[in-house]
C-alpha cells in the first residue's frame, strides 16, 4: 500500500510540474514592469550612488588654515552610467553618462547634476531650486543625528531646453565648518514647478503625469493641491561627509542579522 501511496505522490508532482513548466517556459523570460517615473524635468545627482551615509565622499576641514578638501577626487569624479531611468524609451536604453566633476574652491563646493526634459515640451525658461541641509553624523553607528539645519535656498536658471533634451547643470553650496563634529551635508536639486515654453505658454506640473505607463482617464472634477504637489516634484541630491582633519574616521552601521 506505501508503495502505490509514494508511487501516486510522485505522479501528482510530475504532473504540476509539467503544468508550471507549460504555462511559464524555461525559455520565456521574466517580463518586468515598465519603468514609472514622472513626465516632467528630472534631475539626477549622485547621491544614487552612495547607498550608505557613510560611504558618501568626505570633505576634511583644516581649521588652522580655514581650508576644505576632498578626498579620492578621482573616484567620486568618474562617469556615471543612468541606464535605463533618464532614456526616453525605458525598454531600450541609452547609453548616458555623466560625471558630476565635483570641486572645491574657498568655502565653496560645486558638481554637475543631470537633468533631462521629459515633460513632452520645449522649455524655453525654467528655474529650478537648489538647497542644502545639514546634520550631524554619529561617526560611531554611521547614522545622520540630531537637528536638521537649513542652508540658503537659491534658484538655478536653465534656458532652451528642448523636449528630451539632457544637460550638465553647475550647482554650488557654502560648505560648512565642523567643530569636533562629523558633519552630514546634502544638496538638493528640485525641478520647476512650472515652465515656459518658446510662445510663452506657461507649464506647470502635474500629478496625473506620475507614470509614463498610466492610461486611467481623469476626473473632469480633479483640481490639483498646489502645496501638495510641489512637495512631489522631481528632486535629486548629492551628500557628503564634512569632518576636522583629526576628526575618527565615520564607520558602517551594523548589519541587521536575519534568521
């Protein structure tokens, strides 16, 4: 009786294996979403590279001699390949690269970020926003700690940006003097809320644009929450590690164990 039991157990298993293999081949591939992401202007910085706080680049600070630079130039100033997220074809990528070409002069930082006009429209003038934060960072877990401090916020100007069209923008922030702390800084690039285009047609965003694959039709009734949706605009931003020159040196937060 095991034996015919252990024999039909087998068969059942056979059988839904054949059934899987059937309606999934070996040779079809996973089919991925398409990629959602916003119509609009998108700026990239290179805080996507830098999963971690603590491997963001770090800035030492020579109080003696009220000096600021950046360590491993080379590494951080090299071409960052955007894929698939900034082409206009999600499903067939460019090959885009940019290199954010970051440099220190006084008590200035500047880099290049990427911004690419995917909103379907020429942009003759926009001005996007530019702000910086800055938090201390407990060099002992790795973690940003501690107030949030705001930094001026100013606007950076773009001109004859034609529909997906890309370019290099220079953002430049005050870099800030740590004193016995490690300091976690951030620069923020915000794209326009609004445009003009070359006739003078101001265009603003908007949230029903959110998915390059959405087709849901829209309420004739929908009046979009200004505050809400500049809250949502398009950002990007890049951060850095302002520390003493003997100031220990930030270590990774530890990793959480599972099972």
């Amino acid at each position: 009786m095991w034996v015919w039991i252990g024999l039909c157990a087998v068969l059942v298993l056979a059988a839904a294996n054949l059934t899987i293999l059937a309606a999934f081949p070996p040779e079809q591939g996973h089919v991925q979403e398409p990629l959602k992401r916003a119509n609009w202007i998108l700026p990239f910085g290179p805080r996507f590279e830098y999963p971690g706080s603590y491997e963001s680049p770090v800035i030492v600070y020579d109080g003696a001699n009220e000096t600021w630079h950046l360590r491993n130039v080379t590494a951080y100033n090299r071409a960052i390949n955007l894929g698939e997220r900034y082409s206009l074809d999600p499903t067939r990528p460019e090959d885009i690269r940019y290199t954010p070409d970051i440099a220190i002069e006084g008590d200035k930082i500047s880099l290049d970020f990427f911004i690419r006009n995917l909103a379907g429209e020429d942009c003759a003038r926009a001005d996007l926003a530019v702000a910086t934060e800055i938090t201390s960072l407990n060099a002992t877990t790795g973690f940003p700690t501690g107030d949030i401090l705001p930094g001026i916020a100013t606007t950076l100007p773009i001109d004859n940006l034609a529909a997906g069209e890309w370019r290099e923008v220079r953002v430049t922030a005050d870099l800030p003097r740590p004193r016995q702390e490690v300091l976690y800084m951030t620069v923020d690039l915000t794209a326009p809320y609004a445009f003009t285009t070359p006739n003078g047609t101001p265009t603003a965003f908007d949230l029903r644009m959110t998915s390059i694959t959405d087709s849901d039709p829209t309420p004739s009734d929908y009046a979009p929450d200004l505050d809400y949706t500049r809250v949502r605009l398009p950002r990007a931003s890049a951060t850095f590690i302002v520390t003493e020159i003997d100031a220990p040196e930030p270590v990774p937060p530890p990793i959480a164990r599972t099972g």
